[in-house]
C-alpha cells in the first residue's frame, strides 16, 4: 500500500502548499513528475526519476528522505535480478 500525498490544488490546507521553502524542484508538477516516475512499474522510468533526485541534490536543499529514497531506489534497480 503507498501513501499518496494530496496535491495543494486538491487540499489548499496542505503544509507544502503554504510553506515558503527553498526547494530544488521549480514547482508542484515537477515534483509529481518525479514522484510517478519514482513509483512507475518500469525500471527506466524509475531510474529517470533517480536521475532527477541527484540532478536535485547536487543543487542543495533537497530534503534528506527525498535523497533516501532515490537512493533505495537506485540500489534496488541497480540490481542484475531487475
């Protein structure tokens, strides 16, 4: 079971929404479009999605479970059992 998070333009009352952070992804959208490619049934899109993680780490800011996560997920893909 995934726990999906709904988008600030489902529920305005949602933290992101309103919180006034510096983060590495330009909008929302970006952030969705990387969360579905995290979560795809096929290892490139996912491996895509882990692409754009670290294009995000490498310019600071990105929180630390987004980077954990990106970094299971490569782990995992990485794998010659994928």
């Amino acid at each position: 079971m995934w726990i999906t998070y709904p988008s600030p333009h489902e529920n305005p009352s949602f933290p992101m929404a309103h919180a006034a952070r510096n983060l590495p992804w330009s909008d929302w959208a970006e952030w969705e479009r990387c969360y579905e490619l995290l979560y795809a049934d096929f290892p490139s899109s996912v491996r895509k999605g882990v692409q754009i993680i670290g294009m995000w780490q490498s310019s600071a800011n990105c929180p630390v479970p987004v980077g954990a996560t990106a970094e299971m997920l490569r782990l995992l893909y990485n794998t010659e059992y994928v």
